[in-house]
C-alpha cells in the first residue's frame, strides 16, 4: 500500500519541498556572495600567450612580470608560463596592463630602450591583441580574452649585457 499526501492519499496535489537547513542556507549564501562580488568587483581574466617569433611555438617555463596602471595600490604579479606558454591573470579592476618578460627579446613589439607598453584590457577583452613579430613569418589571429605575446629567448650574450 502506497501512502500519499497529509492525509495518506496518492495524487493529492501537494507537491513535496526540499527541507534546506542552516547548512544549505550557509553555503547558498556563500556562493551567491562570491559569484555576485567578483563581478561587483570588475574582477576580469586575461590570458597573455608567449610564442616563439622564429619557431611559432609556446614558450614554457618563462618568468613574466604584469604591472599594473595603479602601481601604487597594487604591486606587479610573478608569473610563470605554463606548457602552452600562457600565464594567466585578474586585472582586478585595473584598465591597462603591462608585459615584462625575463630571458626573453620581443619580436619588433618594443624598440630597445623605449618605455613597456600599456595594454588595454577592454581591448584585449573585446577582440584579443597579436603583437608585431619581426622574428620570423608566424602569424596569428586575436582571440577575445588573449594578448599573444610573439619573442625569442635572449642568448647569452644579450643576458649577459643587462
């Protein structure tokens, strides 16, 4: 015999409700405040790809400083490229951005002694950035959400100089 409703009948048009305890409420919570306060908070991801100018391969493993247009109130980020030569990072706000790679010479994107460039993170948000390469004949299309970041690791003598 199957049992029902309140008053034992099957159908009887009450529809049951999941009982939520202060535990499901704690975590309702939570995951409301943080989904809800990262975009409050202009919270955005870029992705900044490193590849080699020559080769048209990632460049892996490479040591990469992002500064920041409000330097003051926030300090630049220590990454590391990853197997696909990507680091990725939030801007937290901030409305450029600049690239600072270690061991690596920038294919024509910047003139030796020159000022690093600010990269505006609406742009590269929108339709993606490629920069200039001078090193060699790869090319490539910008994807939404990427600055990809054409170099060549510096040779000895060219990291013994700085």
């Amino acid at each position: 015999m199957m049992k029902g409703g309140k008053n034992g009948r099957v159908g009887s048009g009450q529809i049951p409700r999941p009982r939520l305890t202060g535990r499901y409420l704690v975590l309702l919570a939570f995951a409301l405040a943080f989904t809800s306060g990262r975009a409050a908070w202009g919270q955005t991801t870029v992705v900044v790809q490193f590849m080699n100018g020559r080769s048209g391969k990632p460049m892996a493993k490479f040591k990469v400083y992002i500064g920041f247009d409000n330097l003051k109130a926030r300090k630049p980020l220590v990454l590391t490229t990853d197997r696909q030569g990507k680091v990725e990072f939030e801007t937290d706000g901030a409305k450029t951005f600049q690239v600072h790679p270690v061991a690596l010479i920038p294919c024509g994107e910047q003139p030796k002694g020159a000022p690093y460039r600010d990269y505006s993170v609406s742009e590269i948000l929108r339709a993606g950035l490629v920069t200039r390469n001078n090193c060699g004949r790869t090319k490539a299309e910008p994807l939404p959400g990427r600055l990809l970041y054409f170099a060549r690791p510096a040779s000895w003598w060219e990291l013994f100089k700085n």
